[in-house]
C-alpha cells in the first residue's frame, strides 16, 4: 500500500478523526432535523441547519460500490479495493477493504468496520462481515 498521507483535521471533521483514533466511527447529526451526514460539512444539506452533534454508528453496511485501485505512480504497489459503504443507518463512506481478495467482492457484500494503524495514521476501513451476504 502506498504510504499514507495523515489527515489535517479542521473544526468540521476533527471529531471524526478523534473518535478513529478512540476505534469509534462518527458521524455528523443535525440537530435540528436528525438527518446523519457524512463526510462532515457545516450545513445540513435538508434544513440547513448550522448546528450538528456527533453520533456514533454501528460500522456495519453493504458495499455500495468498488474499484481495485492501481497506484499510478507505484506500479509494484499492491492494488487497493476501493469501497464506498452503505452504512446501517444510512449515510455512505469511502474507505479501503481488507482481508479479502479481490475476486471475492461484490455489490451488497456485507462489511464491518475494522481500525488500522498504517504509516503511523489510524484509519478506519472495512472488512467482510462474518455472514457474508
């Protein structure tokens, strides 16, 4: 895997950063009308409310989609599978997927959340549930 670039949190995702580092997935609330957001932004895109709390989710969803990414610049890097997740409870994420090959992911696989520490960053990416779908 190429090396990783550390995150740069700023007052909007650092919460997000924070609860990784604590193996907790986070994600933005409205506290106005409810609705769950992620990547974290500073206005909901339904109300357009300002004002948000932290909630934490389950780590378990559905891949969306994926692609097995070639690094450009790397070219005896291993690939990564790219994923973007369907989480439980509603909002998507992208992330790397682990401890599978290839040939065995598909659309609607059933992932957990997993926490790495690669490159001295701790990062949060998925793993195939134990059901498999």
């Amino acid at each position: 895997m190429p090396q990783v670039i550390p995150p740069v949190p700023d007052r909007t995702d650092e919460f997000f950063w924070n609860g990784v580092a604590r193996h907790r997935l986070l994600v933005q609330q409205c506290a106005s009308c409810g609705l769950l957001r992620l990547p974290p932004v500073p206005m909901c895109g339904s109300c357009h409310a300002t004002e948000w709390n932290e909630h934490e989710v389950s780590g378990t969803g559905t891949i969306y989609t994926w692609i097995l990414s070639h690094h450009p610049s790397e070219p005896d890097a291993s690939p990564r599978i790219v994923v973007l997740v369907q989480l439980a409870e509603g909002p998507r994420i992208v992330s790397n997927l682990v401890d599978v090959e290839p040939a065995e992911v598909r659309n609607e696989m059933a992932v957990t959340v997993c926490f790495r520490e690669i490159d001295g960053v701790m990062l949060p990416l998925f793993q195939p549930a134990e059901d498999r779908r």
